[in-house]
C-alpha cells in the first residue's frame, strides 16, 4: 500500500567508500524509502546522523538533482560558502553539475536525520571537494578513481585495501 | 546558495481544474522549491492544506513517480483501500502506472502541510478516479478530457466555463 510503515523498511549503516574512507560514515544509516514504495525514477532517503556523523564526503553530482529536508534535530550543511544550520522543515537543493560541493554534519550532540532524494540515471559522476576524488556509477558498479582517472592513492585508502 | 529560504518562495493557491471544479481547491496553496533551488529532474512542493482542503482531486500518473511525506498537523491519505492517517514523518510513495488514485485530505480542525516530489517527464497522462476525466500534459500546457478523450461534459464542469 502507498502509505510506508518506516518500522519494516530496513535501516542500513556502513559505506562504500574505498579503504579507510569507510570510516568516515560511522554514526550513519539510512532507510531507502524509494524501493520500499515501489519507486526507480527517483531515491528518497531517510538518513539517521548520530552525533559527529556526517551524511557524505562533501561532493556534487554532475547528473542528479538532489533535495534534502531536515526531519529530526540539527544538521549543518557545509558548502563552498561556509556553514548552515537546518532545522526541522528547512530544505536545501543541489541541481546536477553545480560545483558547489555539500554534506551535512550532525554537530549536536542528539540524533539528527533528513530526507533526501535524487534522481536515478544511468550514468552519474561525482566529484569530491575536499579530496583527490571523483567516482563513476553506472550499471556495472561505481568506481572510486583520482580526479585524472588514476588509482587512489595508498595514503588516500590506507593499508586495509 | 542552496538552503533555501522558505519566506521568499511564492505561495500559490488556484487550481488549473476546468470550470467548476476549480473550487475544490480552495484552501490549498503550495510552494515550488524545486526550481527556486534550481532543480528541473523533478518537482519539490510544499503543499499547505487548511482544514478541509485537499491536495488534489484523487487521481494517479502513469509516467511519474510520486512519494510525500508530512510535515504538520494530520493529513489523511484516499486510496483504493480506504483512508489512512498520515502524522508529521509519515511518508507514502506512489509508483507511475500503478492505479491507485490517491489524494490527501485534510480532515483535522488545524493546518496540515506535506511535500510532494515529482518525477518531471516531456509528457504525462493521469487519471482522475471519482470522475470520468483525465488529463495530458506536455511542453504545449494541459488538457482536460473524458477518458475516452472527448470534451468534458456541462455537468462536469458547469456554467462558468
């Protein structure tokens, strides 16, 4: 039925960022609410930030629109223009191929979670601001590469990959 | 900057529902955030209803995804199977293509409000399921016909039209 029970839809943490980058999303979960309902033009996130967490390494998205609400708590969006505090009911849009890159941190110190939503295409390329970054998503799988297409670095992965 | 301001972002009430039924609109008004924050993949509409009012004649799509989630007070989802409370959190997705024609009711003496995203799509079809009408849209605007694509009838849309 069209109404989502959000207590059956499967709450999953972890990441998959390359080697130690992993690391950086403890304290992260999200339900995808998108599939729950039976929808594929579009995601619809609800991501849960404990305290210190954030949503992402801060990148943008050359394909996918994306829209955030904040639902619970305090999140702080980070861009290139600083630092905004979101509370319940504020929302944030991010058009694909802007550069401004963004993540949402959860600097309080009580639970914190958003919606989020961004269109599903066949291909897509982010990049990340703050790091030698960039990944391809399509069908295959995504790959995590240096902004030239070169290997990631031993020191941006660590030891454990 | 992609927080968005909501006191900036028009409020729009009306309806583009042909001749009477027009006023079965009245009460609800709806912001666009989608392209204050630049967006064009899919629509993002933070509807208000006032008590009594609903979201839209109960009807569904047959080329875009729909999912809402509300954010005040109580609204009531119609579908096929009957009516079901939505609280502030609570989400519903409404895949394109499936025939369930839904709309939200708010049936509560206080405010209600939810958002809405939207696949955007070069043409669309919905069905409206308590009337025998449909409407397509494209780039050239929308038209409104009985489902066997011949002109609304005088008792459908009354006089004023």
């Amino acid at each position: 039925m069209p109404k989502l029970d959000l207590t059956r839809i499967d709450r999953r943490g972890g990441s998959g960022y390359p080697g130690k980058l992993a690391a950086t999303m403890q304290g992260r979960s999200s339900q995808r609410l998108g599939p729950a309902g039976g929808l594929t033009q579009f995601g619809a996130n609800l991501v849960r930030l404990e305290p210190g967490a954030m949503s992402s390494l801060r990148h943008y998205h050359m394909e996918q629109d994306e829209f955030v609400m904040v639902t619970e708590g305090t999140c702080t969006l980070v861009d290139d223009s600083g630092e905004h505090a979101m509370q319940p009911g504020d929302c944030a849009a991010f058009p694909a191929g802007d550069p401004n890159g963004h993540h949402l941190i959860n600097k309080s110190d009580a639970p914190a979670a958003f919606l989020v939503v961004g269109t599903h295409t066949p291909q897509e390329t982010a990049y990340y601001s703050d790091l030698d970054m960039m990944v391809k998503t399509d069908a295959g799988g995504s790959r995590f590469t240096r902004k030239d297409g070169s290997p990631l670095t031993a020191a941006q992965i660590g030891d454990d990959q």
